[in-house]
C-alpha cells in the first residue's frame, strides 16, 4: 500500500461555470495511471472517498468532480431517504454533468505524476451512467469501469439527456467492465442481453460480471442493500481489471 495525499482542486466548466474536484492520489513517485469517478446519486461522500482512497493506496491517482456543483443531497452519507437523492437526478444536467467528468480526466492527463496514456472512467450508479457517456465520447481512455448504471436508458430524451447512454456502445474504443446485481430492476435479463449484443455487435471488448442475489448499489452502506459478497468480489475483479489493462499498456 502506497502513503496518499488528499486535496481539492477547480476545474473549467464545458460551460462558463467551474467544478470542484476532489484528488486522492499517492504521496510521491509516479507517474501513475489516472482514474476519472463519476460519485454515486448520492454525489461525492464517505462511501467515494473510501473508493478513491483505496484506489490512491495500489497506485492511481483519482480526481471525483463535483458534477452536482454544490447542488446535489444535502447529506449524502444518509442512505435512508432517497426523496431528496430523486429530486437531485430529475434536475441534473446529464449532457453537462458529463462534461464535467470529461474535465476530470483532461486535468488528469496534465499532471506530470500520471501516465496520460493510462487513463480509466470508473462509476456508481448515476455516476455510471455519466462514465458511459464520457466512455463514449472521450477514445483516450484506455479502459472504463461501470458500476449498476442507473441510466443506461433515460424516461424520456431531453435537452439535458440528449441521447440514452446504451445507444452510443458502438462508439466506445476502450475494454469496459460492467458490473450489476441479478436482482437489479435496471437491468433486467432482456436489457442485459441487448447491452451483450451490442457490445459484441460493435467488437467493444468487455467483461460483464452480474453477482447472484445483490441489488442496485450492493457496496453502500446500508443494510437493506448492501451485499457483503458482491462488493468484496466486485472490486476484485475490478481493480484486477484495471491491472490487466494497464499491464497491457
């Protein structure tokens, strides 16, 4: 395990607005490979932080941007009551939310002590979602992690969701992970088999892991979701994910 360092940087905005980031990254040496999150619904918390920090330890340096820009749940550790948590996605702008993640891992590949050409998308739930957005529209990545994507179709396509994140498969350049529970409502068996299909239709390379008997958002920290299995494996086979990439590089 690697000494880390937190800290708090601002990014420039797509539009004329700015983000706050937080970095987690290892104390010296370098250069390392690069990882970009997308938070969870619940916008940046306990639960991220642990996840960059753990990450910092084996060797990567994380930045989370703020896509909500302060505006997200007002206590975003309380898993109790989603009421606010809805209200948050409804009003998120998912086209600029996703640029603001894009932001993240442009500021990434700047830093002398990371390795531009190993550079990760990696998300929760909403931020999953945006992770598949910037996975499509970013081909310098060099691999991207999606954990229960919330959104890969929307209700309904607006200004501020232009186009259904599974729709824009065929334009991912890099090896994906996607990770859900069997008893995920999101993805259902008939949508897992289109996103398998569309994966293979378009030659994206990915490995799908589903675990038996977990939920959406099995790794928080709450009883009534939380599934003790399913997180302990998922981020093994995660982060050996990461590791078969980068050894690849």
């Amino acid at each position: 395990m690697t000494d880390i360092l937190t800290r708090t940087v601002t990014l420039a905005g797509h539009d004329s607005g700015t983000v706050e980031a937080l970095v987690v990254e290892p104390a010296s040496g370098g250069p390392y490979p690069g990882v970009v999150f997308g938070a969870e619904a619940m916008g940046p918390n306990s639960f991220g932080r642990k996840v960059a920090s753990e990450l910092a330890a084996l060797g990567h340096v994380t930045i989370t941007p703020d896509y909500y820009r302060g505006r997200g749940p007002s206590r975003p550790d309380d898993y109790s009551d989603f009421t606010e948590v809805m209200a948050a996605i409804d009003a998120l702008d998912f086209r600029q939310a996703t640029f603001d993640v894009l932001a993240g891992a442009d500021w990434l590949r700047a830093q002398p002590q990371v390795d531009a050409a190993r550079t990760a998308v990696w998300g929760y739930c909403t931020g999953a979602s945006l992770a598949m957005l910037a996975a499509s529209l970013e081909r310098r990545f060099a691999a991207a992690v999606w954990f229960f994507p919330s959104q890969p179709v929307f209700p309904e396509l607006t200004p501020k969701r232009p186009t259904h994140p599974m729709d824009l498969i065929w334009s991912i350049s890099c090896p994906v992970m996607m990770i859900y529970g069997d008893q995920d409502p999101i993805m259902p068996p008939d949508r897992l088999a289109e996103m398998r299909r569309r994966f293979e239709q378009w030659g994206v390379p990915h490995d799908i892991r589903i675990y038996e008997g977990a939920g959406h958002a099995f790794g928080a920290d709450n009883p009534a979701m939380r599934n003790e299995a399913a997180d302990t494996a998922s981020w093994a086979d995660a982060t050996g994910f990461l590791a078969r990439v980068w050894g690849k590089e």
